[in-house]
C-alpha cells in the first residue's frame, strides 16, 4: 500500500462531549494532511436523513479526490454495530 488517507465526517451534534471530540479532531487535521475532517452543519429533521447525506457527501469527497485510490473503506464510529457478528 502507497498511501493511506483518513477521512472522518461528523454531524453537528450538540453537547460538550462531541464538541471536545470535534475541537480534537480539527486540530488534529491542522498537524497531518493526511487526515481530513469534515463537520456537517446542514440541519434536517430525521437521522436517516443526516446520516444519508453524511456517507454522500464522504462518497463524492472521495469520488472527486482520490478516485485513483485502489481501496476504499467507509464505516461508522458509532456504537450501534458494535455487537458480535456471525454470518452462520
């Protein structure tokens, strides 16, 4: 492998925890381009909705920047999928 690139989205979401986070994480960018971070402000109503628009956004950031990058990986730094997987 050549080159790696990290590429981290977030939704505006409110509350100290995420802003601390948030405030690590651009800073973080400022020190390594190869870490890129992007806060989405866009304000819709349902969370099916932001989280549709998050993993766009990322796909088009990704299509238009490094479409010449052999592998592409996206996921989700949630909790949500968290638990053990077995596909037997």
């Amino acid at each position: 492998m050549k080159e790696l690139v990290l590429v981290i989205g977030t939704l505006d979401t409110k509350g100290p925890e995420v802003a601390y986070l948030r405030d690590k994480l651009k800073e973080y960018g400022l020190k390594n381009d190869k870490f890129i971070f992007y806060n989405n402000k866009t304000e819709l109503p349902y969370r099916t909705h932001r989280l549709a628009l998050g993993r766009n956004t990322c796909l088009e950031f990704i299509k238009n920047n490094y479409s010449d990058y052999e592998y592409f990986i996206m996921m989700d730094c949630d909790d949500r999928c968290d638990k053990t997987f077995c596909p037997n």
